[in-house]
C-alpha cells in the first residue's frame, strides 16, 4: 500500500516518469525522480543530439488528467491553434486537412470517414485512461469497464458491426476502400504507421490510427517548443514535493525476497525505496536493471520477446531562409507520402535492413510558427522520416544512404532547400536508443499484439509487476507513447489503488 | 508411402542387442523417443527379482543433461527449488524444477560429479527452458542423453552383484557416488534408484554399454539377475511412492488447461524446497501458495480388495467427487491395493474417501465403491534400502 511515508523513486524524467511523480507525491508519498539526463523531460528536451529541436516535436495534446492534475495551465503553459495537415504534392496541388474537413475532390468522402473512425475512436479512448482489462488475476476497475463497453454498444448494433469489422483491419484498405485521393489515402497511410515497425498494408494497422485519433486528430506545437512542457511538468513535480536528481543513471534495482527494497546508482550510491516506478524501456528495466538473475524464466522470456524496434529517423535542418515546399503553409504540419504505396514502399526495405529509396516524412518548421524559436534568425525544418532500418548490417552505410534519400525527397518537394541548410542533425533508430533509451518510438512497438493486456507483456500489463514494489509506467506500457503523460499517470493510479503490492 | 518413408523409428538404446535378444515376448513402448522394454517375459518374476535378487533396468532414455562451468551451481539453484550449494560433489539429490507460476516442469535426479560439473537426469526434455534459464549465467549446458549409457541395478542382491563385478560398493551410502575404472573408461556408480529397495545406478559412456551389461550378467548369474521392463518397475516404484511425470503430475509446460498444472505442495514434494537459498524460478508463486494455501493434495490410499484402482474417481462419502487415482495396483510387497491420488484440499484429511472402480470381470465391468483409507508413503520399504554396509544376501 502507497502511505504517506512511503519512499517511491520514480526512474526516468520523460514526459511519463514527471506525470507518476507528481501524481504520487500530491497523494504524499516522498518521491525521487531519477533522470540520466542534465535536464527533465526526456523525448520533451532538446539536449543537442538532435540540434536545436527534442527529439519529439509535436504533441496530440497531454492527457487532459495530466494537464488538469499538473495544472499545466496555471503554470503558463499555452499551445499554438491545432495544426493543419498539408498532404504534399510535388506539383504544388496540396491537399490541407483540418477540423476533420479535407480540401481537394474528395472532400465528402474524407469527412465522411473520418468521422466514423472519431465515432470509433472516441469510444475506444476512456479505455486510455484505465489500467487494462485481464480476464484472470482481479485488479478490474469493472465500474469503468461497464460504462466503456455499455459506450461501445452505444454507438448502435450497426456501427459496432462496423467497428468489430475494421478494428484489425489494415489502414491501406480501408483508405482505398474508402477515399479516392492518393494524396489523402497516404496521408491516412503514413499517420497510421507512424513511430511503428509495420507498413500501411501490414495486418491491424488501422487501430494504430483509431488510437491516434483518440489521442487527438490533430497535433499540437506547444508555444515555446516542446521544452515548454518538459518545463511546465518540471515545475508541476517541484511543486508537489518531488525530489528531483539529474545525471543520476540507475545501475540496479534491488529486490530481497521477491520485493523492491532500492536502486543503486552508477557511482555506487544506494538510495532505499518502497515503491520503485520505472518510467524508461520495459525491457531495460527488467533484463539491464534487475538482471535475469533476479527474473523468474518465464518473465524473462517475455521480457525479451517484447517487439522494441523503431523504424523512425529523427531529422533537424537549420536552414537560413525560409524553404518553398511550393507553396505549402509552412505553419502546417507537412507530410510527405503521396500514396498509399508510396508508404508500402518506404516499409518494405526496413523488413530487410535495407534503406527506402524515396522516405516517407513528417515535418513542421516550429520558426514558421514562433520566429522567436530560431537560433539566429533563420530557421528549423524538423522531421520524423519513415522507414529507417532498426538494425541494418551497415549502420554507417545506412545512415548516409537514408540522409541522402531524405535529402533528395526533400528537395524535390522544396526545391533550393539543400542550399540553405546551415547546419544538420540526424540520428537513426540506432542512435536514438544510445541516446534517450527509446528502441521504438513506444519503447514497446505499438501493434495490436503489444497492446491493452499484453503491453508491454502479460505479466506487467497492469502497471504492477511479479516483483512486489516494482512498476512500469513507460510509453511501453498501456496506452503507449505519444507525449500524452496517460501512461505515467494511470501507472500512479495502480499504485495508489494499492493493487498487487 | 513417401510419408512413410520419411517416419522415423523409434531410436534404440546403446543396450539394445542384449534387450531385445532377451525380450522373448516382443513387448516394447516408447520412451522419450527410445523403444523401450515393458516385459521381457514374465512381470512377476521380473518384479520378483527387484524385491528378492537383482535387476537390471536400461535407464538410457531418461533425459540427461550436463551444466558445467563457474556458476554451474548459482545456476542450479536459480533453476531448481533444493539448495543446490549443499549438494557435494560425489552426492546426488532428487530435485524439482517450476514455472514463473510456481507449477511444476519435472523432477529428476542431480548428480554433483564435481564443484563444477552436474549431470540431471529426468522424464522430459526442457533444453530450451534450461537455455533460457541460463541467461545472465556462465553455465554450458549440453543434452547427453546419448552420450551416456545407464543401467539401473536394484534388489537386495545388488551390492553383491557388484562385488562380484570386482567393485566394493560396501561403503557406499545411499545418494553417494564411487568412480571406478571399466574398460578404460570412467563408470559412475550411485546409490540411487527408483525401486525404494538396495539399488544402485551405473553411468558410463555409450560404447561401453555392452561390456558393462554382459559383465554385469555374469557377476550376477549365481545371484538371480535378471532383465526387467517397465511394467516391473513401475510396480516397485508405487510400492516406494514415487511420482513420474505425465503420469502423478503433467508437467506445466504440457499441460493445455491452466487448472491441471500443479504445484510442489499439491504432488507432496514441497519438502524439496529450500526457501532461504534466495531466488529461484517461482519462488515468488509459491511463497503466495505457501501463505495462501493449495488446491490439491496427494496423498497414499490402502483401499479395500485387490482391484487396482487405476484411472478411477474419489468420492467423499460415496456421493461427491474430490479427487482422481494417479497410480495404482495390488502390491505384492505390500499385500494391499495400493493407490497414489489427488485429492483436493480439504478433503484430503477425510476419512470418508471412497473410490468408485470398474473391475472387468471375464469381459463384464463390474462397479465396485470401495473404502480408501489414507496410509503413509512408502508404501512398502524395506530396511536394506538404507543400511550401510549393506547386508549380505
């Protein structure tokens, strides 16, 4: 049981890690925050691998429990209008979508769908903000349960015909099914896949794009940056009590008798613990920081067999002058994949550790927004290029061919943008693990096998673990990553709940 | 035909020219992948010889696995429920090893031949899991089953038999292991068996397993030695109490229902568990079971007559299901209907457990309700299992 003297030390000072401490120290336990980095925030902070941006650069918007419990607000923290998408054509004619209204031909058909998948989304989202549902064991919060599903069959015998229909369903079906405009079938195809380790026509991933859109349709630019959150939650953590220590790396959690009993750090220091919540890889906390020694077989099977591989390459340009994606708003968040194949395409190689010819991407240019941002008056094209090789056999070669291709798609959607790059960061999914710890964008692939009751595994699908103490509350966790702070918080929930301890 | 082509024989063991020159009646099983003997002829004589001269049983399908290297004993323990750090070399202990669950896998004999060298022998194969297991250890692990050529030599006219081989074993204390020289090649003896009687076990490798059989018989000619099947051994191994796998207890990686998995304390082997030596596989589930209580108990019944009770149901006071026969038959040894059985707690404590058995009489079933009384385990074991020197028979 989590009491008023309870010493909890909270690994990780990601988005996750400073929404459980907050919420554990405002119910009055003592809570240690522990992050590896010079600063909070993780994925939230620029930290200079990836120039002058963090490694995430948008949010769908905090979890409105984490905003509302951190008083995000109060502690100034603002977002800009939700972005527009603009789907890129090479030859200028761009489709824009906003407020589940799409410019272009297809207009009627884009509403029309996506309306139904918020109607599908909406009511698959209050199962976000619970710890998930097993069939053995107990820990059911069965009040919620009831209204969810009594909300699931709410939406009428029709539609929830239609949901059971789509929900393992593949996105490029259904944006072919559907829509007619490749532009916006790609768009549809690339924000479904992602941060994912699957193509559009991989099985079961339109559900990636359900729970995209439960967290949000359309994704937001904090104003200051993301730093600015990574700030405001900072503050919202201090102000609860929380006792934060940076450049303080975790070697080892200590169990005795099958309970946490601490961590020690990298420089030897012990720090005592009743409560230990882990807000970093689940992998890692089990296989680096307990050790298989301390782990029942089974429990290390599963550890290991957790599906951790990023497709996603992080990419900062700082460019001189403003670049002409032909004319494009470049206040918008932009997104390159004319097709649905196109995406496939971009997929195929990663299977074979091999590098796409022509990327798929994501990039919003934040100086577009808040000119202030620049360094030095220019400005910073920030994008999430879509299918680097998690594991090539080449990772030099690798690197070099995926900027060269992003490169070359890039100038073809913005003709003279090579000329005006000031300087570049790039990091392949290789890096980005050295770096933040993060293998996949989730820590955990997001793919409906790793969801719900088995995510990040069966045993430690509800935020407790077999090891008395020990918790996740990592992207890795239900529901999965996203800057949201939804698992961080719900994982501070188990917790006080008391389940499992 | 191709698919018959392509079908694999059972594989035989090292010892197969003398066994099955010996099998008169042809009766084989299979055995872990190996054809097996049953009966060689006669179970009777066979069972005889086990409690009243010796007998020699070919152990080679038991699955053996070697663990060599420094952490070959942290890693035993790890996988194991019995301290495996108070196992010395030249010792062996009856072990068992669980699932995150706390369910049981197997059990097996551990046989400690040095501060870094094991040998287990048990019923399934589990190298995966034991490979899996290792993670984070330095520990080889190699199947040997192969390798090595096992014969199990046990009746009061064992140590005996031995002697006459050329090898003093009269020192030798139950759970103990003697090297010695046979052929140029390494033999291990153990004081070890499954019969509950004098016995010993002999290790050697592969290519020595018919000079060591055809040694052993001659030694053995004045003394009643004799080949037996499984149908004997099994017999002998009930009267001693011991469980098999797939048989008292299917281990959890087998089992396909989530109920039918059992734990230490509900197969009676929860004394095998050391619960200071600090982690091993399910030790979390089973200090939860251990606080919280089991769902089965097995137990030894007497049960009235002389049908053996196999596969029948237990009721409590004739009407209500509690429980399942493991094993069963009339024991010659004990002269009683013996039984292991499941029984789910609390009635285990009952003394109002009966057992409702279909005895085939001339092709007719015939249904009997028969009092079960709960009698201790072994159900028969005679002293000369345990004395040191044994005596001279």
């Amino acid at each position: 049981m989590l009491t008023r003297s309870s010493e909890v030390i909270v690994i990780g000072g990601g988005v996750n890690g400073l929404a459980a401490a907050t919420r554990l120290a405002r119910e009055g336990a003592r809570v240690t925050l522990l992050e590896t980095a010079a600063q909070t925030g993780g994925a939230m902070a620029a930290r200079g691998a990836a120039g002058d941006m963090p490694l995430a650069h948008l949010t769908p918007g905090l979890d409105p429990r984490v905003a509302k419990g951190m008083a995000l607000e109060t502690r100034g923290l603002r977002f800009h209008a939700p972005l527009r998408d603009t789907a890129l054509d090479l030859g200028g004619d761009h489709r824009t979508v906003a407020g589940g209204l799409a410019s272009g031909a297809d207009a009627a058909a884009w509403a029309t769908l996506h309306q139904r998948l918020m109607r599908f989304a909406s009511v698959l989202a209050p199962f976000r903000a619970m710890a998930p549902p097993r069939l053995k064991g107990g820990g059911n919060d069965w009040g919620a349960l009831m209204r969810h599903g009594l909300g699931l069959r709410a939406i009428g015998a029709r539609e929830f015909r239609e949901l059971l229909r789509m929900v393992l369903i593949n996105a490029a079906d259904v944006a072919e099914d559907e829509l007619n405009d490749p532009l916006l079938q790609g768009l549809m195809a690339h924000d479904a896949t992602q941060g994912a380790w699957l193509g559009p026509r991989s099985p079961n991933s339109l559900i990636l794009y359900l729970n995209r859109l439960a967290m949000g349709a359309q994704m937001r630019l904090p104003v200051g940056g993301m730093g600015s959150v990574a700030k405001a939650m900072t503050e919202a953590a201090t102000a609860a009590g929380v006792t934060i220590r940076l450049g303080a790396r975790v070697a080892q959690i200590e169990t005795l008798e099958g309970r946490v009993t601490g961590v020690v750090l990298d420089d030897g220091a012990r720090l005592l613990a009743d409560h230990v919540v882990s807000a970093i890889s689940p992998k890692a906390t089990f296989l680096d920081l307990i050790g298989p020694r301390g782990l029942e077989t089974g429990l290390l099977r599963a550890t290991r067999d957790i599906r951790a591989r990023g497709a996603t390459a992080r990419l900062t340009l700082r460019l001189n002058a403003a670049p002409n994606f032909r004319g494009a708003d470049l206040q918008s968040r932009m997104v390159i994949a004319p097709s649905v194949n196109a995406v496939e395409e971009a997929w195929n190689p990663v299977k074979y550790g091999e590098v796409p010819k022509r990327p798929v991407m994501e990039i919003v240019i934040p100086t577009a927004t808040e000119p202030e941002l620049a360094p030095d008056g220019g400005h910073v094209l920030s994008a999430l290029v879509q299918c680097a090789p998690h594991d090539p056999a080449k990772p030099k070669a690798a690197k070099t061919a995926m900027l060269k291709a992003t490169m070359r798609v890039l100038e073809d959607y913005a003709p003279g943008l090579g000329e005006m790059v000031s300087a570049t960061h790039f990091l392949m999914p290789w890096e980005i693990e050295a770096e933040y710890g993060l293998s996949n964008w989730h820590h955990a692939e997001l793919s409906v096998e790793q969801m719900l009751f088995n995510r990040p595994n069966h045993a430690t699908a509800q935020y407790a673990t077999p090891i008395a103490g020990l918790w996740l509350g990592s992207a890795g966790s239900h529901p999965g990553g996203g800057i949201t702070g939804a698992a961080g918080w719900n994982a501070a929930g188990a917790i006080i709940r008391g389940k499992a301890v | 035909m191709t698919g018959l082509k392509r079908a694999t024989q059972l594989l035989t063991t090292p010892f197969h020219a003398r066994t099955s020159a010996a099998n008169l009646q042809g009766r084989w099983g299979p055995w872990a992948g190996y054809r097996a003997a049953l009966c060689f002829g006669d179970v009777d004589m066979e069972y005889t010889a086990i409690r009243n001269a010796a007998s020699v049983y070919d152990l080679c399908p038991m699955v053996k696995y070697r663990f060599t290297g420094p952490d070959a004993e942290a890693y035993l323990d790890h996988l194991t429920v019995r301290n495996v750090a108070k196992l010395k070399p030249g010792s062996v202990h009856y072990t068992l090893w669980c699932d995150d669950e706390g369910k049981v896998l197997d059990d097996g004999t551990l046989l400690r031949h040095g501060p870094q060298e094991f040998l287990l022998s048990c019923q399934e194969r589990h190298l995966p899991w034991m490979l899996d297991a290792a993670t984070g250890y330095d520990v080889t692990i190699a199947d040997v089953t192969t390798e090595i050529a096992a014969l199990s030599l046990q009746g009061p006219t064992s140590a005996a038999v031995l002697r006459l081989a050329g090898w003093d074993v009269s020192d030798l204390r139950p759970f103990r292991m003697l090297k010695v020289d046979f052929g140029g090649a390494e033999l291990t003896i153990s004081r070890t068996g499954f019969t509950g009687d004098l016995g010993y076990e002999l290790w050697t490798s592969a290519d020595h397993a018919l000079p060591l059989w055809d040694h052993l018989m001659a030694a053995g000619a004045l003394h009643g030695i004799r080949p037996i099947g499984t149908d004997a051994l099994n017999l002998a191994r009930l009267d001693a109490g011991f469980l098999i796998a797939n048989v008292d207890f299917i281990p959890a990686d087998q089992a396909l229902r989530h109920d039918r998995a059992r734990s230490p304390f509900e197969i009676g082997l929860d004394w095998l568990i050391d619960w200071t030596k600090g982690h091993f596989n399910g030790r979390r589930a089973l200090v939860a079971e251990r606080a919280a209580g089991s769902e089965w108990a097995m137990v030894g019944l007497d049960i009235e007559g002389n049908v053996s009770a196999e596969g029948s149901i237990l009721y409590l006071g004739k009407k209500k299901e509690v429980g399942y026969i493991t094993s069963a038959a009339w024991s010659p040894s004990a002269k009683r209907s013996i039984a292991l059985a499941q029984i789910r707690r609390p009635y285990h404590e009952s003394a109002d457990i009966w057992v409702e058995i279909y005895a085939q009489r001339e092709l007719q079933y015939a249904k009997l309700m028969l009092k079960a009384d709960q009698t201790a385990r072994p159900f028969y074991e005679p002293a000369r299992r345990r004395t040191t020197p044994p005596q001279a028979f």
